[in-house]
C-alpha cells in the first residue's frame, strides 16, 4: 500500500468568549480570543490540547474541547479521545473552528450533547431508565446542554413562545426553521420527531404518546421560508400573492385583488408615483456631481409637467470619444409598463467582443418626431462630432429626425425588418412558402453583397422569380441596407439585435417608476462594467469567445480551398468553385472585402494565413482585440451615493411652505415637477412585447378562392359559376 500524505488541518481556536445565534440564523462567537493553529493528522487527543491551550496561554486542565464540521457548521462535536481526533480530521477539510471552555460552565458534555465522536450516550426520552442507558438528566438540563452544544445562548422561558407564533408563519430558510423548532422543543422541555424530513415538507410531531402536538410547514413558490411580507416585493407575480394570501390566512383573493394589493405595496414602499418626478432635477444633479462629464439633463412643460429625460454617464462618452468603441450605434425605442407608461429611447454600441455597452438612453412619451429629434440632438452633443453609423428598423419618425440631424447617408436599415416587409409584400403576391423562402435567401444575399457586381447577380435571380420582387428591392433604397452601396464601414452589423437586447436588459425596471428605473439602471449600469472589468483579465485568447466563434468559421471553410504564393505576404487564393481571390497580409485586404468590412479574416485570408506561419490573432482588426476591451472597461462607474435622496414630502414641504430654513435635502431652486398629463388606457398593462419579426410564419391562404391573406369562413370573394 501506497502511504497516504497526512493532513494538515488549520484550527481557529476560539477562548474566553460566549457563542450565540442571531435572530437570522447566524452563528457568531462574541468576546474572548482567537488564535491560529496547524494542526497534524495522527496527533492524540492530549498532544492536540496542549498545542490548543499553549497557543491560547492558558491551563490545559478542567478544559473542554470541541468542534464544528464543514458540512453543517451549527452542530458541534465534542473531543473525548484518540478516535474523536481522528474523527476531526476526516470531518473537515482545510480548515476546523475548535472552541474550549471550562468544564464548570456547563455541564458534563458527554451526558448531555446530541452530538458525540464517540456515542457513547444519547439522551433519550423514555420516561423510564433501562438498564444500559444512562438516567434522563433534568428538564432544565437538557434545555441548557441543547442549546449550548448548539452554540446558542439559551432561551429564557418568558421569551419561549415567541420562537414559534403559530400558522401561518414565515421562515427565510429551512435550516432557519429546523433551528427555531430545536429551540422551541428545548426551551419548553419537551422532544419531537420527524415523520417527514425533507427540503421542502417538514411533519413533526411530539414523542410523548397522546401528546396532540403537530407541526407542519412546506416550501414556498419562491423556493424559501420567507419571514417577510412577501407581497412588498417588487418582483413577485400577482398570482403568487393570491396564493400565498390563500395559504396563509385561508382567504381566496382573486387576480384583481392581488393586483391591487401588490400596487398598494409599492406605493408604500417608494410612494406614489405622481410623486417620484419631484426627485428627477435633483436625481440628475446628483448623477452629474457623482461621475464626471455625466450628460443628464430633462425638460418640461409650461405647466410644470415631466416632459422628457436625457442620462448618459460620462464613462460611456469617454470610451466612445476615446475611440475605444467602433462607430455603430443601434438605435431603438421600447414600452414602460408603470403607471404613466411612455417610451425609452436608447442608443447601444458594440464592445470589441460584440457585447452591449450601452450609451444613452432618454424616458419620453412617445415615438414622435418630437421626441426622436430632442434625443438625437443631445446624442449628437456627447458624440464629440465623431462620424458614426446609425442602424435604425425605419421608423418613420427617426428616419426623418435622422436626416435633420446627422444626414440621411449614415442611417444603416435594420435587415430583419426590412425581410420583414419583403416577406409580407411577398406574400401579397401569391408566393408560396417555399419560393419566398428562396427569395428571402436572396434578400438576404443582397444585403451582403460586397461590390455592385454581385448585387446584380443576385438581384437577376430574384427577378428570375418574380419581377415585381426585384423591383420592390429597387424602389427600397439599397443604399441603405445593402454592404454594396452603403458609404460607411458598416463592420457587417446587419441587425438591431443589440438594441433588443438593451431592451432585455432594462426589463425588470420598465414596470417601475422614473426614479427606481434611474436608480436601477445606474446598478445594472455599474455591475455590467465591473462584470467586463473583471472577465476580459481572464480571457485566455487574444480575442473574445465571441469573435473567437467567427475566426474558427474562417479557419473551417478554408480547408476547402487552395492557395499560391505571389510574395511572402501575398496570396492567390482559389475557393471551392475554382474562382480566385487576391489576398494581402499587409495591409489585411482581399478582394472580396469581407476582411475589410468586418475586420475578422475571411475564409480567403485564413487559407492565406495559415500558410504564413502568421497568426490568425494579429490580423484581426485592433478594435476586436482584448488591449481594445481593457481600455473600454477601464472606464468603470463612479459610486452614486443615494443616502440622503429626500422624500417626495420634502418637496411639498418646500412647495407649500417656501420657507428656506426647511432643510430636508432638497434644494430650494429645484423645480417642482408634476407627473406627465398622459391618458392611461383601459385594462392592464401589456408586459410582452408583440414581436415583429413574421417571415418565418405561415401565410394562411382561403380554400374557397385561394387568396393569400384570409380563410374560408370570412372570404368576401364573388365565385363564378
């Protein structure tokens, strides 16, 4: 046999002090002294204390010594000999809490613990003592040892009850549960058992026979006994408060109900939210005060009412003015769900790994002209001049504000809305499914199209299906949303799909109000920076797992083609169907643009690359580099301190009294802002959002008259006889 290395465990030795149990379940050791041993395997019991009671400078005799174990750190094991020493070291790893008291501050361990290395004794509860069994210590006794062996301070009986209320009552966890029905049984002196013991359904009941005593609890739908009140929270489902309501007090409440209760809760907790636009002058002040170079900035009416708000944070500008940022931004609009709804208008750029760095946003009241112009105003202020793309779903108001404001040759369109309605005017046509699928495909190709040529090669074989598709493709600006014609570096960012993706992001703060969803989007803001600080220090690569994905697509689709040398750095590169592509390492061009347009090699360049002795790494373009990602992440969020935010009251105090001495953190110059003269629609709000993409539906066609666009049962259509 192999001889296994011995284990070396370190001992927090814990003396003087008093071990006790927080209402939350929290263990702590109050007062006294610690001290740091490394403890051997294979030591005896004696040699073990010694090294303990000389670390801690005091007398190893009248002494006790036990432990606790990793696996539940509330039991404690008392040390009785050799084999409980052995017994700490295969219970613990790295690390073992060993706590030693006098022997006459409680007493004898061994005759009243639960717990013991060695079992010698177990306290039982048979009125009677059989012989073999040690005598049932008094009741006062056992209610000390548990608790004491428990590491907790012991329950006076005044205070016994108040550890179990009664039904209905809620615990934040079921270790919480199991310690508070311990201390219960201990405190009133009797013992219970378990009939059914698991993490989700608790059955106990007392052991005495005839004892009525029961006791059941069962896991809540949020996964934990909670003590709270758990409809004040603002992410639970109103039907789960129906729920919890029923199983708590035995009272039904209907979907109505819940949802009335739940916006009663929320008005407590933030007040109302008619109120919550007093806080916005002085939100932004504080946003600017708190991180330098902070835009944010609002406006209202003549009477006094919200209009429109503007944020962004000055670490954003300053990566993006920087140059740290590619020059694509996607532009997008989403739904508020809270009690004045409106819209939030964002702007997204890409990180050097594709990721969302979010840029600006603004809470207007709608997708107006109004609104689109105001907030593409102060976008065009932060950007510093900068020359940028702006990839919109053609919204007819953001297209013309677009124009007004940055010129109409920089809008690059959406491709999937813009599939969208080729797949609708399709099907208007008559095509069936599996010929606009092929003409989709074509679209498709005509956005990447590279150079005039090949848009009009595919542009033929749309018009080989139908002419009025072709020239549906002609009438709808090319320029815009196809590689071949667009003026600008478009880095092949053909969709909107970062900005749906702020939209995800910003979810569970569109039910809120004005100053929680500021509030909760400075948090996210901050946690996602620090989040990316942190994670591109440990990408193992030169690039991001996500440009990594594109490179091996390259490297893959090379191994079908052929090359030759025209020079050290200079290629002839034949793809699978023989045609011939021109490659240059240096400055990283290929005749069929894709290097250029994307700044990941091609397929063509990787062949060319690989043959190089190159790596694939250096020829990726420097903003898709991990240098580029520290330097946009270097860029963290300043803390925002909301600690003396005031309360909406304080603003009517100032309003009402105007009195300058009122001194409630409010700012007297401070404009009182009344909530947006908005009329709220019938019915509940909609949380999801009506998704817009439809080309991969199904076109329903009549039986009757075998038109697109309708079904049998409501055909209008006169049939010939």
């Amino acid at each position: 046999m192999e001889n296994r290395e011995k284990k070396t465990l370190t001992g927090f030795c814990y003396w003087g002090g008093e071990r006790k149990v927080n209402a939350n379940g929290t263990f702590l050791y109050n007062g006294g002294m610690c001290v740091a041993v490394l403890l051997e395997e294979g030591s005896q019991l004696n040699e073990l204390c010694e090294k303990v009671c000389g670390a801690l400078h005091i007398n190893f005799e009248g002494k006790k010594f036990f432990y606790n174990t990793k696996r539940d750190k509330t039991k404690y094991v008392t040390l009785n000999d050799d084999n409980g020493v052995s017994m700490l070291f295969h219970l613990n790893e790295d690390d073992v809490d060993l706590f030693v008291e006098d022997l006459g501050q409680n007493n004898d361990p061994i005759r009243n613990t639960a717990y013991n290395s060695t079992r010698e004794s177990m306290v039982t509860d048979n009125c009677s003592s059989p012989e073999g069994i040690r005598a049932l210590p008094s009741s006062n006794q056992v209610s000390n040892s548990c608790s004491h062996e428990m590491g907790l301070v012991p329950y006076l009986p005044d205070n016994a009850n108040e550890i179990l209320t009664g039904k209905g009552q809620l615990f934040e966890s079921p270790d919480l549960f199991k310690q508070s029905v311990l201390l219960f049984a201990a405190s009133n002196k009797f013992s219970f058992t378990y009939l059914d013991n698991s993490r989700a359904y608790y059955r106990l009941v007392c052991k005495v026979a005839g004892c009525t005593w029961k006791l059941t609890a069962k896991l809540n739908k949020w996964g934990c006994f909670s003590k709270t009140e758990l409809w004040t929270s603002l992410n639970i489902c109103r039907r789960d408060i129906c729920n919890d309501f029923e199983h708590a007090f035995q009272c039904r409440l209907n979907y109505g109900q819940g949802w009335r209760a739940k916006e009663k809760a929320k008005e407590a907790i933030t007040g109302p939210p008619s109120m919550t636009f007093h806080l916005v002058p002085w939100m932004c002040r504080r946003l600017v005060e708190a991180i330098p170079n902070t835009r944010a900035i609002w406006t209202s009416t003549d009477e006094g009412k919200f209009k429109q708000l503007f944020v962004s944070y000055g670490c954003s500008i300053a990566a993006f003015r920087s140059g740290y940022l590619r020059p694509v931004l996607k532009l997008d609009a989403c739904f508020l769900t809270g009690y004045y709804r409106g819209q939030v208008l964002s702007a997204s750029a890409h990180d050097a790994d594709d990721g969302l760095y979010p840029l600006a946003y603004a809470i207007v009241s709608s997708e107006n002209d109004e609104d689109w112009l105001w907030f593409l105003v102060n976008l065009k202020e932060l950007l510093g001049g900068c020359q940028v793309v702006l990839v919109t779903d053609r919204n007819p108001s953001l297209l013309n504000c677009i124009i007004k404001v940055f010129r109409g040759d920089c809008n690059a369109w959406c491709l999937r809305h813009l599939k969208e309605n080729f797949s609708k005017f399709a099907s208007s046509k008559g095509l069936k499914a599996e010929r606009r699928n092929t003409a989709l495909k074509l679209v498709n190709d005509l956005a990447y199209a590279r150079t005039e040529d090949s848009f009009k090669y595919h542009l033929g074989k749309l018009y080989g299906i139908s002419p009025d598709l072709s020239k549906w493709v002609e009438d709808n600006n090319p320029k815009h949303w196809s590689n071949a014609f667009f003026p600008y570096k478009r880095w092949d960012k053909m969709y909107t799909n970062l900005a749906e993706c702020f939209n995800s992001w910003i979810l569970p703060l569109r039910d809120l109000d004005i100053i929680q969803f500021m509030t909760g989007h400075v948090s996210k803001t901050t946690e996602l920076l620090l989040r990316k600080h942190t994670e591109v220090r440990k990408w193992k690569l030169p690039v991001g797992k996500e440009i990594e994905k594109e490179i091996k697509k390259s490297q893959e689709y090379a191994r079908k083609f052929t090359h030759r040398n025209s020079s050290p750095t200079e290629f002839i590169v034949a793809n699978d169907t023989r045609k011939l592509y021109a490659v240059k390492l240096i400055p990283r061009h290929c005749s069929c643009l894709a290097w250029q347009m994307s700044g990941i090699p091609c397929a063509h360049a990787a062949r060319a690359i690989q043959s190089s002795g190159f790596s694939i790494y250096d020829m990726v373009d420097p903003f898709l580099k991990k240098e580029m990602q520290m330097a946009i992440y270097d860029n963290t969020m300043s803390p925002v301190p909301l600690h003396d935010m005031p309360s909406p009251s304080s603003f009517l105090a100032v309003n009402e009294l105007n009195d300058s001495n009122v001194n409630n953190g409010v700012s007297c110059t401070d404009p009182f802002l009344h909530p947006p003269a908005v009329k709220r629609p019938a019915g509940r709000p909609k949380k999801r959002r009506i998704e817009s993409q439809t080309q991969d539906k199904g076109t329903v066609f009549c039986s009757r008259c075998r038109e697109p666009g309708h079904n049998r049962s409501t055909c209008q259509s006169a049939i010939l006889g």
